[in-house]
C-alpha cells in the first residue's frame, strides 16, 4: 500500500469581509505537507488575509482551514501548527541574536539546555553560526531576515506562514535569500507557505503557486505550469511577458483534438483545441489568444504556410535592447501591439526599418486561448 500524501493545509470555501470590502472571496485549495507553496499576486488581492485566516489571526467571515484535515475553527495562533514570519524584521532590538531566537521557546518554559541546543541548531541552519552575540543593528537586512526565519523555525511548527519575507531586501539579496529560503525548507521539510508579488521569487522557489486576485484564487499549478500553460487570461497577463490577440471565434472542430478556428478582423488563426481544454467556446464567442513574447518570430519573407505555424501581418515599430534580450515592437492591423523578444546576440542583422510591413508568426500549439 502506498502512502497518502499528507494533506497539510485545507481551505474550504473561504470568505473575509471587511464591512463592504470582499479581502477573500469563496477561496478552496489544498497543499500536500512538505511542499514550499507560494501565493502570488498583485498588492491588495488578498494574500495577507489568506496567510492570517490560515494562521488564525482573523477569523472567516465563511469557510474552513484545516490543518492536517482538523477543522481549526476558532483556535487561536498559538494552538495551531503554524508559525508566521511577518513582512517587517520586528526582532526585538534590545535582544542579542540568540534571545531573539531562544524567546518563543522561553514562553514554552522549556528547559535551558534544551533550548540552547534548538538555538544553535537553527543558527546552524540559517547560516548564522558566530552571531549569537550580535545585536540586530549589527546586522545587514539579509542577517535579520534570517534570524527572523530562526526565531519562527525554532519552534517546531510545522506550517510556516511567510508573509513577503523577502520584501524589505535588495533584488540581488532578494535572489540569494530566496534560494537560501527554498534550501532551508528542504532541508527542515515542513510546509512552507509563502506570499508574496515578485513573479520571479515565486518561480524560483515554489513547488506549487496559486494565484491570488480580488479576493479570488485566479489557478493554482507549479511555475511551469503557470508560465507555460496559464489557463486564465489574467495569469497570462501577470506572469511572463505574454501578448494577447483578441478575436471572435469563427469554427470548432467536430473531431477531438482538433482545432478552434479565430477571427482576429484581419486574420484567421488555428489554436489547438487541447490548449483550449477547460474552456468551453462557441462559434460568435469572444476569446483572446496569449502568446509569449519569446515564442513570436519575425516571419522571412516567402516562409512556408503550412498550418504547424499561424502568421499575421503587422507593421514594425522600433527595436528595444534590453541586455540578455531584444525586444522588436510590431503593431497589428487593429491597432494592438505586439513583443517579438529574442537572445540578443552581437552582430544581429540590422532589424527592418520602422514602418515597414512585416509578417510575424508562432507555431500553433504556443497559442493559448482564453474565454474572459
Ligand atoms: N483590517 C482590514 N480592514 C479593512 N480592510 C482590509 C483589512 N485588511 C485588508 N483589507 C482589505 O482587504 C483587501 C485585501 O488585502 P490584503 O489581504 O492585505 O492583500 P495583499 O496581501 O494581497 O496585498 C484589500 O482591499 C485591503 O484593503
Ligand atoms: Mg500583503
């Protein structure tokens, strides 16, 4: 018999009123226990209100948390196995390193030796051996942020609440941080669930990401599902650098895995009907296409027309260098704009001139369609 993977994080159709304010909307997902899970989105969507539901630091206005399938109900933070690592350093300035560290497990009135050896074991861990004496103004922001995640995994819970731990650093700390982050979490193995609004921090570290915005979970996949297969219009919109057509669609294909044929106005495009899986279109239905950037080319003059590829006209813009890529602008003929992006390499053939007619295309199955 094989074991089940434990569920360690249930929430069943959460709602948090704030008087007319919807934070959290009818919000449903499960996390299995081990995994570095990440809520993503933009500010004011209602990750923090997810993170302290979970946590028990409010209470849903509808829905359930339960952790290790009990229903939490109105058991208060400390009862729960969660621990939060808030936004801000709040250590206690007035507190070496190590009683920072040793203060939760002094609450617990355990023993001092004991807690001695759960202290240097953490300081161990997060790369802070050699600082127990420090105070935290000796520190640089990346060395509190890890005597804060000390202080949280010291006591043994076995969810951690992140809320945008990293925030507060620079983007070069922010990408070693958050490397250092997901080596920690496989090393301790506990859940670990992390909010935060930085695309990038998410991928780097999630196992799994849900979108989070209006209150509302948008989808939920790991990054590669969300970057390259974004079944919502918003998360393409939000993740990557995607471009979006908008069309009518004008025939579906009887067979299966067949393909949806859309009207752009000035062109008809095939989309593979398993990239519209989930999505129920009918022929008169508004859609939108996304295409990412990196997979639109500049099509050659005279470029085989053979149905593995969709082309469009377009009327190219201005070329924009951005370092390790080139983005080339297009607009299309109903006015939209177009990214082409490419690896810039030195020496690229000069690009056509503004102004000039061109033809851009994509092969079929990088093409997703949207119903929103
Ligand atoms: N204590 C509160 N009182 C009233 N409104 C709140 C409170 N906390 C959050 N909100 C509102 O709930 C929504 C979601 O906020 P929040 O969960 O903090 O989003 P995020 O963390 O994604 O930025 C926002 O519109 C915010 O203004
Ligand atoms: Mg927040």
């Amino acid at each position: 018999m094989s074991a089940q993977p434990d569920t360690a994080v249930e929430v069943d159709g959460l709602s948090k009123n704030y008087g007319p304010v919807a934070a959290l909307s009818s919000v449903s997902f499960s996390i299995e226990s081990g995994q570095y899970f990440v809520l993503l989105g933009p500010s004011g969507g209602g990750k923090t209100t997810l993170l302290r539901l979970i946590g028990g630091f409010i209470r849903p206005s509808r829905g359930r948390v339960l952790l290790h399938g009990r229903d939490v109900g109105d058991e208060p933070p400390n009862r729960r196995p969660t621990s939060m690592v808030f936004q801000s350093y709040a250590l206690f300035p007035h507190m070496s390193v190590e009683r920072n560290v040793a203060y939760g497990l002094k609450l617990r009135k355990m023993a001092a030796p004991e807690i001695g050896r759960r202290v240097a074991r953490m300081l161990e861990l997060v790369g802070l051996a050699g600082y127990e004496a420090r105070m935290p103004h000796e520190l640089s922001g990346g060395q509190q942020q890890r005597v804060q995640l000390a202080r949280s995994l010291v006591l043994e819970s076995d969810i951690l609440l992140l809320d945008e731990p990293l925030a507060s650093l620079d983007a070069k700390l922010r990408k070693d941080m958050c490397l250092e982050l997901k080596h920690i979490q496989e090393k301790v193995g506990i859940t670990f669930i992390h909010v935060t609004h930085n695309q990038e921090e998410a991928m780097t570290i999630a196992d799994r990401i849900a979108i989070i915005a209006d209150g509302r979970l948008v989808e939920e996949g790991t990054a590669r599902d969300v970057y390259e297969r974004p079944r919502r219009r918003f998360t393409a919109e939000f993740i990557g650098d995607n471009n979006l057509l908008h069309g009518t669609v004008s025939a579906i294909a009887a067979e299966p895995g067949g393909r949806v044929k859309v009207d752009l106005g000035y062109a008809e495009v095939a989309v593979d009907a398993t990239v519209a899986e989930g999505t129920d279109v009918a022929a008169g239905d508004a859609v939108s296409l996304s295409v990412r950037s990196e997979l639109v080319e500049l099509v050659a003059p005279g470029g085989a027309e053979d149905g593995a590829r969709q082309t469009v006209p377009a009327t190219y813009l201005e070329e924009v260098y951005l370092g390790l890529t080139t983005s080339h602008l297009v607009r299309l003929p109903d006015g939209s704009e177009v990214a082409v992006r490419r690896i810039s390499e030195g020496g690229d053939a000069a690009p056509p001139a503004p102004g000039q007619e061109v033809r851009i295309g994509w092969k079929t199955p990088s093409a997703r369609l949207h119903v929103e």
